[in-house]
C-alpha cells in the first residue's frame, strides 16, 4: 500500500479554489501510483472559519464540494475533512469530520471527539464531539482516523491532559495497524519539536505508525507550518516541506518514503513570518506592500520580509523624516533600501508637523512640550502611508515588536496603522536574533542598525531604554507574565526588581485598549495578542492585586 500525504494551503470559504486544489493532488497522487492519498483537516474549507460555521450555506457549500470530490475521484481512496450536519438531538448541530472514500463510495465517516477551546481554538462553540474513536480494514489493514487534538490526551505523555477520553488508546484497544491523524495544527516557536515528541511517543507506546497530515499556510493570524510526516516506531519515514505545500509519499510493503529538509531555530521563524505575510496579503488581494522606514531594526527587519514574501519589485519603503530624525537613520535607511533592492521614497514630514504645531498653538499656548507632540509626529506618518496605500493599491505592513505592543511603546493611529501587523509576535531580543541570522553570509541590514540604541526619535536625544528597562529584561518579564501567566510574586521570586515587574504589568494591562485597535499580528509564540489572549479593556483588578498586596 502506498499513500500521498497531501500537503495543502487552502482559503477559507474558497470552496471551488479549495476543490479544485484537492483534485490536482489526488492526480497527481494517482500518477504516483498511490493507492490512499490523504488530506489535512478542514482541506476543502480552510482552518479555522470561526463564524461562518454559523452561515447555513456555508455548510451546505462545503458539502456540496466534498460531494463532487467523492463522484469525481476514481481509482484512488481518498481521506479529507469537511464540516458535517448531525440530526441527533445535540446542542451543536455540527461535527468537525472526516471522510474515507474510494470509488464514489463513503467508506467511513468519523467526527472529531476532542474539541480544543483555549488560545486559538474555540471548536466547542460550534461543534458537537464525537462519541468514539472509529477504525475501517482496508487492504487488510485496520486503519484508524483521528482529527487533529484527538491525539494530545495520552496519559503518559508530558502535556496537560483535558479530556476524560483518549480516542488514540481506544483504537490501540480495538487493534489498528495504523493510525491516520489530519490536522490543522497552528505554528509557535516549539510547537513542530512537541508535535514530533508526542507522535513519536505514541508509535513506540502502541507499536503502529502514525500518518499525520497537517494543513500548511496563514489564514488571518494563523500561520500553519505544514511538516506532514510518517512516524514509524524507531524513525521518521516520510516528511514533507515546512511552510510550503507538499506531496510527499510512503510504501508500507518497501518501508520506504520521501523525506524532505526542514528547517529550525532562526530559519523557521523566518519561513514562518514571510509564509504568513505573503498569504495574508494574497488571500487579501494584495500584490504590494509600503513600509515605513525609520532607520531602526524592527523596521529594517518587516522591510525585508517583504521583499521575501512580495519580491523586490513590490516593496516600497517610505522614510519620512522629522526634526528630529538623525543622519545616521537616513544613512541606515539609505543602505537599507539598496542592500535590498527595493523602492524608496523620502518624504520629509516637518512642513506638515509645523502645520499642526501652528494650528494647535492657540489651544495648547503656555503647556509644555509632551508625549502629544510626539505622537504627532507618528499619526502625520501613518496618514501618508495610508494615502499611499489608497492610492496605489499597497498593503501597510505596520513594524512594531511584541514587547512595545506589551507595555504600549507604540502610538495609536501612528505606528500602529496597517493592515498586517507583521513582527507583533516577535520580542525585541528576537528581532535582533533575527537580524543577525539575516545577515550570517552577507551585510543585507545596515550593522549601523543592528548596534545602534533604539530610538523612536520623536523627541531630541530620545531612547527607548528612557522609558523601558532594557530589552534583555523586559522580555523576560513580559514571556513570564503574557506566555506563561505567572503572577507578579512568583515573577518577582526569579529575581527581577519588584518595582520594575509591577512597572511593566500595569504598562501591560492598562494598554490593552491599543491592542483592540492595532491590525491583526501574526502569531509566533505560545501566546500573542489578538484572538487567542482575551483580556478586557476596562479592569481594575491589577489596580486591586496592588493595592492590597495581594500578590
């Protein structure tokens, strides 16, 4: 038995791209003399659709693809997901599914048991679960289908467990000899070495391989890393590309498949920024980005993302000096720009920022110069990136890091303007990491950059270092309180300055209303802003822990 493991980036609700997608994989699959080519979950929908679930014709759409795939596909048996209607009795009239079929013919049809509700995923808002682990024999073998979280509640394995069912044992107890799991499993920095520890612990633990496909792409936030694989009990026999589509192969009767290179550390991180940047704006309709470029690194380092995800040839970098803007900004920026080839335009914003100061003098005649000035200045810019943006068809690719996001380091309707916030996720420390791997062969940011202290030069002689602790323990502080939810005290017990972990927890939550408005970030942590952390904008309650030194 040979299979196809079938690598896809679906759009989400692009149900005739989608199938058509699925159709090219399963012939070719059929020219690779596959007898099973097998799917990601949701592949003929796209991962995750939230709130269309709640759109009738949405379901009756997807159906009506997986419909035509079934009459359509001959020769080859096919696994794929799709959204199915259930009519018994539960509150949730769906299930999260997956189909095998060959010939036109539904071989089995099984639902996904455990449904995810933290971070990200919020599957128990629209689906009903399975109620048990189904298997169907097939050229001789058992052959069990699992979707996605329903392989994450093993007993033995160093993760929380949050389910009493673990569907992966039950079909170990009925006697499969292989087990498929198809996945729309999100990437973190982590995520691909802890999917690989669990599906290796789960072939040696039950002596079976273990099919896993899972889903490659951004969709929104989301950036799904793909690494699809055969996991034998004592090696890896087939792996696909990470952040990129694949069809890679694996003969049961030969014990022999494809494994493609994959990538880690610094390398990863990249592929996955510049996979979610490029899908974000495709998806979106976009085939051009503009970037603010301010001479500092963060900027220097969204720049050239998007030469990778757009190409040179569409990538315009806009510095945009002010008073207080040094020659060593525009010298970076001037480099910048030719290393990467892109195009530049300098538009000096003083004339316009005298302007407002004229107009506001009257009002704000006899008041010291203050934080409203420099914003100012960070609005004027953000204003003419999205004039050019609506002028010229471009995507605004907004450039602040994680740890200003956190403490509110950034100027709303300023910095904070775009339509895809693209290193939101990524702490400075790690941009600065990032920089470095970038230039491991070759100069391509500015070293000028790289040493120079971080500045937002609004203001003369201005560091960021002035008003934040350095970088090196602020985003230590902010990995302990954002990641990993640990409470003042106990981040305090790691040796940090009390004043200076209660200084940047209430920076944190008292700038929560910044991040409901900034553009959507990509997601490369355990935890970043937007969908997956819900915190509300009006709360006292660090106020409270405060004042009564109840930490």
């Amino acid at each position: 038995m040979r299979i196809g493991l079938a690598q896809t980036n679906p759009i989400v609700g692009a149900f005739d791209y989608n199938l058509e997608k699925a159709k090219r994989f399963i012939e070719e699959a059929k020219r690779m003399e596959c007898d099973l080519v097998i799917f990601p979950e949701f592949s003929l929908i796209g991962y995750p659709p939230k709130d269309l679930l709640e759109k009738e014709d949405f379901v009756e759409n997807n159906l009506r693809c997986l419909d035509e795939l079934i009459r359509n596909t001959e020769g080859i048996a096919v696994v794929c997901g799709f959204i199915d209607k259930n009519s018994n009795g539960c509150s949730k009239p769906l299930n999260n599914a997956a189909v095998f079929f060959e010939n036109g013919k539904i071989l089995l049809k099984t639902y996904k048991i455990l449904l995810p509700s933290y971070d990200v995923f919020d599957e128990a808002r629209y689906f009903s679960p399975g109620k048990c682990a189904k298997w169907l024999e097939w050229r001789g073998k058992r052959i069990g289908i699992t979707i996605c979280e329903d392989i994450w509640n093993d007993k033995d394995f160093p993760h929380p467990q949050l389910y009493e069912i673990d569907p992966v044992a039950n079909l170990a107890k009925d006697g499969i000899d292989i087990l498929i799991n198809i996945s729309a499993s999100p990437y973190y920095i982590g995520k691909v070495e802890l999917r690989q520890k669990i599906l290796t612990h789960l072939a040696k633990k039950y002596n079976f391989p273990i099919v896993y496909v899972n889903q490659v792409g951004g969709n929104d936030e989301l950036i799904f890393d793909g690494n699809s694989k055969v996991v034998l009990p004592r090696e890896i026999a087939s792996h696909a590309k990470d952040f990129d589509e694949d069809l890679v192969t694996f003969d049961f009767e030969m014990g022999k498949g494809v494994c493609r290179e994959t990538s880690e550390g610094e390398e990863a991180i990249l592929k996955a920024l510049i996979l979610g940047t490029r899908d974000y704006a495709y998806k979106s309709g976009f085939k051009k980005a503009v970037v603010g470029l301010s001479g500092g690194i963060d900027s220097s380092l969204v720049a050239w993302i998007a030469r990778e995800a757009f190409g040179r040839e569409n990538v315009l970098g806009v510095s945009m000096p002010s008073p207080y803007t040094s020659k060593i900004s525009l010298d970076g920026v001037y480099k910048l720009v030719k290393n990467l080839g892109i195009k530049h335009l300098n538009i000096p914003i003083s004339g316009i920022f005298n302007a407002y100061l004229d107009t506001l003098r009257p009002i704000f005649e006899g008041l010291p110069w203050n934080v409203t000035e420099e914003n100012i200045q960070a609005r004027i810019r953000g204003n003419i990136l999205m004039a050019l943006s609506n002028k010229f068809g471009y995507l605004v690719l907004s450039t602040g890091n994680k740890s200003e996001m956190a403490v509110g380091y950034c100027t709303l309707y300023g910095d904070l303007t775009g339509g895809l916030a693209v290193i939101s996720d990524v702490p400075k420390t790690l941009v600065y990491r990032l920089a470095s791997y970038i230039n491991r062969e070759e100069e391509i940011i500015p070293i000028e950059i790289i040493k120079r202290p971080p500045s937002a030069e609004l203001r003369p002689n201005q560091r960021d270092e002035d008003d934040l602790p350095p970088y090196s323990v602020l985003d230590l502080i902010l990995k302990e309180y954002i990641e990993n939810s640990q409470d003042i005290k106990d981040i305090v017990k790691m040796g940090f300055s009390e004043d200076v972990v209660k200084e940047v927890v209430k920076r944190v939550d008292r700038n929560e209303y910044k991040r409901y408005q900034a553009p959507p970030g990509l997601k490369i942590t355990t935890k970043a802003f937007g969908y997956g952390r819900r915190y509300p904008i009006v709360q006292h309650y660090t106020d409270y822990l405060l004042r009564n030194n109840l930490n």
